[in-house]
C-alpha cells in the first residue's frame, strides 16, 4: 500500500508539474513575484520550474517580498516553510531566541549521514561538543601542526601542480585543483593522513568522490517529499541509493583511519604510522583525550572533513572569477604582496598574512556574495512571532538564505552587486566589524563557526602564494551561475591558464 501511495503521488506530482509548466506560460499576471498556491500542489510546481536557477529566483522572491516569504509545499508533506534573509529576524533566530530553533529532527534525519556529529547535534549534546572543538582546534600543538603541515601542502603539492600546469602550457579546472587541495589539506590536519588528491594526473579519489556525491544526493531530500525519498531509501533506488554507497565509501575511510591510531597508540610508536604527521592532528588528539566509540569518532572526523573543505574550495573559486573581472582589485592584492614579501621568497606562511588587509578584505567580499553554506534550516520549538511579523508554530521550518543577505540593497546598499572590498575596510585602515545577523557567510549567534580565524589563515596563505607567483587567464564565456548544491560550487567549473607573475 505504501509503494501505491509513493507511485501515485510521484506520477501526480509529474503530471501536475507539467500542466502548470503550461500555465506559468499562458499568464503573465504570474510575473508579478507572488506564487500560486495550487490546491493540493501548493508552490512546489512554481518552485520546480526554477530549480535550474533558485539561487537568484529566491533571491528575487525574497526581495519581492520584504525579505521572508512563506512556502507553502504540497499537501500532507510537510514543506511549508519560512523562507527569510532579515537580518532582524536571523539575529532573533540565532541569537535573541537560540534556544527555540534548534536545528531539529528533520533536519538530522535529512542528513543522516553526519550521524550525531556537531552539525546535527543540538542542547548540551551540541554544547559539548562545540567545547570539544574549540578547545582541540585552540590547543597549541595543534597549531603549530596546522602551521607546518599547510605550508609543506602548498610547498610540496600546489607549487609542483602549478610549475607543470605553467610548463606544459595546460588550462586546468581552478575549480578542481582547489577542491583536490583543499581536501587533500583537511585531510591532513583532521586525520592525519595524505590523499594525494592533488596531483599531475588529477586521478579519482573514491573518498573525495564519495564525499560530493552524497551531497548531490542529500539535496534532492530538500524539494522531493519525505514519502517519495524515504521510500527510495526503503528500495536502495535513485539518488537514495547514491547516498548509500558514499557513506560505505567514507565509512570504510574513516574507519581504517581510526584503526591506523588505534593500532599505533598499542604500539606506543609515533614513527610507525608514515601516514600521519607528528600525532598532532584532530584525530589522533582527540582519542588521546577522550577515550570515545568508533562511531563517535567517525562523526566527529567526517564533520570536520565537511566544514574545512567547503569552507576553502567555494570560497577561493569565486574569488578568482571576481578577480578576473575586477583587475584594479588584483593589482591591489599584488601591491600588497609587494609590500609584505615572504621570507621564503615564494610561499607565504600563516604568521606572515596576517599583515594583508586588502586580500582579507577581499575575501570577505567574496564571501558576501558567494558564502559556502548559501541557506541555512532552522527549526521551532514553540510558537514564536519573528521581528518582522511572521508567526510560526510549533516545529515549523526556517530557512535562513545566506546568499540572499549579500544580495539585498537594504542590507548592504545599493551597490550589494558590486564586488567592492573597500566597503570591508575602515578610516584606519583596518577590517570592519560586521555583525553576524548581517554576514552571515560562518553563520550567527553561538553557532558561528569555531574555525573561522583558521579558514581565513588558510585561505590567505593559499591566494598569497598563488598571486605572488602566477598570473591567471581566465577561458572566455565563463557563466557566474551556483550549481544546484549544498555547497555553493560554481556551474561548469573554473578554466583557466597560468603563467609565472613576474614582480
């Protein structure tokens, strides 16, 4: 009987989609900003039609609409929701009432894949957890770690990849190199352990593989009806079936990387794992402290794993297309370089980026308009009324979109489209403040990211090094569209050609 009613509500829901299709064409009245709510269908008809652009539909929606908008999904599934980019109601949300949007049930049965770890975690589970990490990622041995092995990355892995790419005259897929860097980085300092991920032949990696795919599959459970992907889920079908076989893949990953300390704390012997740096990363710090469960262990490395890489790969493959198109920005980054030279001649270490203000300041920028985690779910507890009069009800859904903020007049001005580093730096020449409701790119309130000083180090010390050394030649006809996905990667990628800079 359930397989009846999943088919039944598939084929309806196609038919139904189709037939509106039509309609939407047929009459204009409905480009007015307000969407039909059909019986039955609700708004999901409107909203499939623009899933191919959503990132900018519902960042005009939202403007339409005075910056929240209520979504009113299909009968009996439990889509309605609350979308909003206030930032008076995202400060209410995640600061003034914390404790009534947690992230909720749904939200951890939607990405069941991170298990218990802190993204899905929340009251004193959450808060211990958030503790855990800050006092791992403050220690400093860890830093010291995290200082050495992120130099030697980028001195043995990124500057050999660029001399061949310059070498044999290549254009490469900026995109993929930094998100093979970026991972093969985390990596590092979360587990321990070299990937290789970046490397001349650009092979697959399984776990890297794995790890996109799952979120490519874990998307389609925000639009799809629970009925319809739990019912995949129940048959190993479709994009349920995807999510199933990436999670065996890091699974099988993350296990034998906590066998390999496991075997090697027994052995009392540092030197006898060649994978793992000085037994200083999080993982291995972490099972010196606490004696935890293996499942434990692999929710806590996978959660890490997500928030460094997507936190550096999205960020800096925006930040070269705006580079591209804004070269008096370029030119002030380079000055600056100029001006701080590093002591290694070539590559910029953490301690030695702290000087560049321009380049933070950029980056900042990049993040406004293009912020790695691009929407955000919230959950209520009880009824609340946010400030700007929207009521909810117990356990409705919030969604926060980030990357709508960064595009709104009445939040950042009337130039919020321009890419203007200037706006990020004050008379005195040093980084504004901006409150978290209203840069929302590490989240707000007390669940702003504990790594966001570490992500900025990383980030500088990669572009430092990358335009202190080459010059970047963007492909013509390049498109600025997000692809479709939990992390805002660009649509087709990033190619580009690269030349040694001469200064």
């Amino acid at each position: 009987m359930e397989y009846l009613m999943a088919s039944l509500l598939v084929i309806i829901l196609s038919v139904a989609s189709w037939l509106l299709f039509m309609m939407h064409f047929t009459n204009s009245s409905r480009h007015n900003g307000v969407l039909t709510n059909w019986p039955i269908f609700g708004m999901l008809p409107s909203l499939l039609l623009n899933l191919h652009r959503f990132h900018d539909w519902s960042t005009c929606l939202l403007a339409r609409s005075g910056g929240t908008f209520v979504f009113k999904g299909p009968w009996f599934t439990n889509l309605n929701m609350v979308w909003t980019c206030d930032p008076a109601n995202v400060h209410h949300i995640a600061t003034a009432n914390f404790a009534n949007f947690p992230k909720g049930p749904e939200f951890k049965e939607m990405f069941d894949i991170l298990g218990n770890g802190i993204f899905n975690a929340d009251s004193l589970v959450w808060v211990q957890q958030r503790k855990i990490g800050q006092a791992l990622i403050s220690h400093s041995q860890f830093l010291l770690f995290l200082k050495n092995s992120s130099w030697n990355m980028v001195r043995e892995r990124l500057i050999p990849f660029f001399e061949h790419a310059v070498e044999n005259n290549l254009v490469i897929d900026l995109q993929d190199v930094i998100y093979r860097f970026a991972f093969d980085m985390t990596c590092s300092w979360t587990t321990g352990t070299h990937l290789g991920c970046l490397s001349i032949k650009l092979e697959k990696i399984p776990v890297a593989v794995a790890l996109d795919d799952a979120f490519k599959a874990i998307l389609k459970r925000h639009y799809i009806p629970k009925v319809v992907w739990k019912f995949q889920r129940w048959l190993g079908v479709g994009s349920e079936k995807e999510i199933m076989k990436a999670r065996k893949v890091l699974d099988e990953f993350i296990c034998e990387c906590i066998s390999r300390k496991r075997e090697r704390a027994i052995n009392e012997s540092k030197d006898e794992d060649h994978n793992s740096i000085n037994g200083y990363d999080l993982l291995s710090m972490h099972m010196k402290e606490d004696k935890k469960s293996d499942k434990y262990l692999r929710d806590f490395v996978l959660t890490y794993l997500i928030a460094g890489n997507d936190s550096i790969s999205v960020v800096l493959t925006w930040f070269f297309l705006h580079l591209s198109q804004n070269p008096y920005v370029e030119g002030k980054i380079i000055e600056e370089l100029r001006q701080n030279s590093p002591t290694n001649k070539r590559i910029f270490g953490i301690e030695e980026v702290g000087k560049l203000v321009y380049l933070h300041a950029a980056l900042c920028e990049s993040l406004r308009l293009f912020p790695p985690v691009w929407i955000e779910h919230k959950s209520s507890i009880d009824a609340d009324v946010l400030p700007s009069g929207h009521r909810l009800s117990p356990k409705d859904k919030v969604m926060i979109f980030t990357y709508s903020m960064g595009r709104m007049r009445g939040i950042w001005g009337e130039d919020c489209l321009e890419f203007k580093p200037e706006r990020w730096i004050s008379d005195r020449g040093r980084i504004k403040y901006q409150p978290s409701y209203k840069f929302t790119a590490f989240h707000a309130g007390p669940r702003t990211c504990i790594g966001k000083d570490i992500a900025f180090n990383l980030m500088k010390t990669v572009v430092a090094t990358l335009l202190y050394n080459y010059q970047f030649e963007l492909e013509k006809g390049y498109s600025e569209v997000p692809k479709l996905s939990l992390g805002l990667y660009k649509e087709n990628g990033l190619l580009a050609k690269i030349k040694r800079r001469v200064l």
